[in-house]
C-alpha cells in the first residue's frame, strides 16, 4: 500500500476539479495567489488548467455563500478562498475576518469538502508600495501552501475513503 510520493500525488490527482473563489478587493494582491497555486499544481505533477475553475466576488464577505454552492454542487472536490481583508481602522475588519474565516470552516463541516483559506487578514497594511508589494509576493506563497495542502488533503481523504469502503 505505500507508494512513493510522487506516483501516489500523480495517482490521486487524476481528475481533480477545484474551485478557487477570490474576492476582488485587492484584486492585484490577491490574484497573486493564482500565480502560487499554479506553480505548486505543476510542481506535484497536477495541470492547473485543467483542475481549477476561478471565480471573483465583490469582496470576501461573499466567499462562503459561493463556496457553500460550489461544494454542495458535486462539481468540485474541493474549494480554495482567497481574500485580503485590511484594518480600514474600524472593528469591521474582525467582524468580516471572523464571519468568513467561521462560514468557510462550517462549508467544509456541513458539506463535506475541503474547504482551505489564503484568505489573510492582516493587522497592518498602508496603501503605500512597500506593503504591496510585500504582500504581493506573500499571496504567491500563500498560493503555494494552500495548494499543497489542497493536494496532501485530497490525497489523504482519497486514502481514507479506500479504508473505509
């Protein structure tokens, strides 16, 4: 039963189809975590143009209502949320952070799809170039470790339905 990581992520690979659903805000920012994702997908032996479907949404309020769709469709195996929420100063921003961060976690629970978030909510971020551009490269890593997760989770959960059948 043990193969080598490389033969098992190809294997269980096949014929994945997972949502990305990115809320437009930061859209520049945030998309950079299309770049990461892609480059993992390719690094595991995954073609990300045939696996991942993209979709925007205003903003990240909106992600677990369209998350919840996308997983309760059968369509996906899995979905990836992504969103930049920032302190605009008020107590919005963990209102917001908290409401999506908690829908995303009860999508996954009640639907049984995994559920993953590069959904960052910093403390701090400035409209000035320096944190662009900092977070810029930062959702590209984030891309990739969601990624990765997504794939070791499917992988994982594919395993699990083998043992349980």
């Amino acid at each position: 039963m043990n193969q080598s990581s490389a033969s098992s992520s190809q294997t269980t690979a096949a014929g994945l189809r997972i949502a990305v659903v990115s809320a437009s805000w930061h859209r520049d920012i945030v998309e950079r975590a299309h770049e990461g994702l892609a480059a993992e997908m390719v690094r595991q032996g995954v073609d990300p143009a045939a696996t991942l479907t993209h979709i925007a949404v205003p903003g990240a309020f909106e992600i677990p209502l369209h998350a919840k769709k996308l997983a309760e469709s059968g369509c996906f195996d899995a979905v990836i949320a992504c969103g930049l929420i920032v302190n605009g100063g008020i107590y919005r921003h963990e209102f917001v952070t908290s409401a999506v961060i908690d829908g995303l976690m009860r999508v996954q629970l009640d639907t049984g799809v995994p559920v993953f978030s590069a959904v960052l909510t910093p403390r701090d971020f400035h409209e000035h170039e320096e944190h662009r551009a900092f977070f810029a490269s930062h959702f590209v890593k984030k891309g990739e470790e969601v990624a990765s997760a997504c794939l070791a989770t499917l992988r994982s959960l594919r395993q699990l339905d083998a043992l349980t059948r």
